[in-house]
C-alpha cells in the first residue's frame, strides 16, 4: 500500500465511526508558551482536554504534523543514527472530546490494524500502565487490561512504568495513562533467538511503538500536582511513517515511499548512493529528515533565525548542511534543490509545501 493510501485509509476509517476529518494544524505553536512546536497530535486540542473550549465535534481525527526538537519530547541527536526517529513526523490520530473512552478507543484500533490494515497479530504487543508508587501514586490501569484482554493473549499484554506508559505533553497540561501498540518485524529467525516481549521499549529497530492510545483523565499543573480533568477524553497518536514502513514490509522508514523519492534525489545531486557506505547512509538519512523539518516549518511560517523557534529550525538546517559538507562532499548549497521532489510528493496532502515552495527554496 502507498503512503497515500494508507494516510486515506486511516482518515476514511474514523469517518466511518463519526469523526470529523480535520486538516493538521499548523506545526508552529502561536498561542502556547508551554511549546515552542507541535510536538503530538494533540496539542492543537489541548484546551478541549482542559475545558476550555468546544471542538466542532465530540469525535474528531487528522493526520497532524509534529517536531520532536525541544522540550521533553526531542528526538534530534538520534535522528540520521537509527531508522524510526525524525524530526518531523506525521501523526495519525483520532480524539474523543470527552466522548467514547478505553472500549471503543481500543476496539478501533484493533479493528484498523488487524482487519483493515491487515497486519499479522502475532506481530502485536500492547502495554498498558503498571502504576507509580511516587508522589502521583496513580494505580494500574486494570480497566485497559480488561479490555486489550478480548483482542490479545494475556502474553502479549505488557505492563510498562510511567517513563511508557503515562502520557504528558510537557511539564504541564492534560496526561493520563496509555497503552502503546508495537509490531515486532524482525524475521522468523530473529524471533526464534530472541522473544519479542523482552525487546519491547528496549530502542530495538525493527520491535517498536506505533501508536500510543492516551486516556486523558488529569490535568498536571505548574507546581507539579495532578488534577482531574472536567472529563475523560481520548488522545490517539499512530506514527505515519513506522506505520508505512510495516505495511511497506521493509526494515527502516527511509526505505519507505515517504523517504525513498528523496533520497534518490539525494543520490543524483552529491553522486553518491545509499547503502554502500554506514557514514555516507546516516548525512544521507539527516539530509532527507531535516529538509522536511525546515521545509514544513517555513510553509507554516517559521524561517530560521537566531533565536527562539527560529534557533530550532536554523539548528536543524545547520546539522543537514554540516552532514552534507562533510560526509558527502557538497562544498555548495543543495538542500533547496529537494523541495521539488518534496513538494511533488507530499503538496497534495500538505497543500501549504506547493503553495509556499518558492519561499522554502
Ligand atoms: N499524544 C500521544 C503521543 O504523542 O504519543
């Protein structure tokens, strides 16, 4: 399946349980000091969750654009090294505004990834919340355990501590605890040596997370207590690109269709080819994460400058030149000649990359 499709398929499913299918916001954050970025699906709604507002509807679900660069949630320095993390990603989500909680939350996303999606069971992991006995001293989330209990066998059930297992957006905001599916696509004899379960969460790259179910029930304010939330809610983030690379059937989300364009674009400007040479295939893996951060930060109207946002995104471009004058011998600006290929590929589902492609070059 394309990425195109499996984007579609995703959107399509929830409009079929009664979401209203939104654009991603924006990735550049105008009215939250508390983020510098969109860092998860759900920051856009995160005055919903607080009661501080009324979404258009109760059910809603989008693909949302992301950056993982500051903060608590900052993926940067793995991004290039290993072949699952980015800069910017893609986040397939759904969200009930206090509306359908754990039961249907879980039971659709079963039913996406095993009946729609088609992907094999036995590949599934799920983890739910073991508890804290710290200052929060929150109990185990036996409720998720009931009801993954009906879809999976209680072996492929995991109990994971906060670190995994209680979402916070940031040092403050709404949290809960979650439940995160993982694929474990290693090969058969892979499997046979080492047991799926002892790898989950353990930074493997072909046994990892792609998608992590929020059940949103607290608040956590600025002096570090938690407070219930007016409602419960539900908070879902599926990884696009890992996603794509397990229904793709390959090992890395650079070899994808979301990434593959790129870098053979890559490959004709500096003349060189991925997958020949380790330090030459992560400047090759930076290069093709970083354009997409710089370019989708520029179209939603955050330039590089030297300070603030800004600073992130110059810091970005700067590590994707610093590799490419480096590891790949290009002495003079090319990362601008990729916002072609970019924007062919993604402008239909992200019109702002066509519509704003001159000031990204
Ligand atoms: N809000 C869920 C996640 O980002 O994992």
């Amino acid at each position: 399946m394309k990425s195109q499709e499996i984007r579609a398929t995703f959107l399509e499913f929830f409009k079929s349980k009664q979401h209203l299918i939104v654009p991603s916001a924006s990735m550049v954050t105008k009215d939250d000091p508390t983020l510098l970025f969109v860092n998860s699906g759900m920051a856009p709604f995160k005055e919903y969750f607080l009661g501080n507002g009324t979404p258009k509807k109760s059910r809603i679900a989008d693909t949302q654009k992301c950056l993982r660069v500051s903060g608590k949630h900052n993926d940067l320095e793995e991004v290039g090294y290993d072949t699952y993390h980015h800069t910017l990603f893609e986040m397939l989500g759904n969200w009930s505004f206090g509306d359908y909680f754990k039961k249907e939350a879980i039971a659709w996303a079963w039913e996406l990834l095993t009946e729609v999606y088609k992907i094999d069971k036995d590949i599934l992991y799920v983890t739910v919340f073991e508890g804290s006995n710290d200052d929060d001293n929150l109990e185990m989330d036996t409720e998720a355990y009931d009801i993954w209990k009906q879809y999976i066998a209680e072996d492929r059930i995991l109990k994971g501590n906060k670190k995994d297992n209680f979402w916070e957006m940031g040092d403050q905001g709404p949290c809960g605890p979650c439940s995160e599916i993982h694929v474990d696509i290693r090969t058969p004899e892979e499997k046979a040596k080492v047991d799926g379960k002892t790898l989950v969460n353990e930074d493997h790259p072909q046994v990892v997370e792609i998608w992590n179910l929020v059940f949103m029930q607290y608040n956590r304010k600025a002096n570090g207590t938690l407070e219930n939330l007016p409602n419960k809610h539900i908070d879902t983030g599926m990884g696009f690109e890992r996603l794509c690379m397990v229904l793709q059937d390959v090992k890395s989300n650079y070899d994808t269709d979301v990434f593959t364009p790129i870098i053979r674009e890559i490959e004709t400007i500096t003349n060189t080819k991925y997958r020949v040479e380790e330090k030459q295939d992560i400047a090759i893996r930076v290069i093709s994460d970083h354009v997409r951060a710089v370019a989708f930060s520029i179209a939603d109207g955050q330039l590089p400058s030297n300070t603030g946002a800004g600073y992130v995104i110059r810091r970005i471009l700067r590590r994707a030149v610093r590799y490419g004058f480096t590891f790949l011998d290009k002495k003079e600006p090319f990362i601008f000649r990729l916002v072609d290929i970019l924007s062919k590929k993604m402008g239909q589902a992200f019109p702002e990359l066509k519509a704003q492609k001159q000031l990204i070059e």
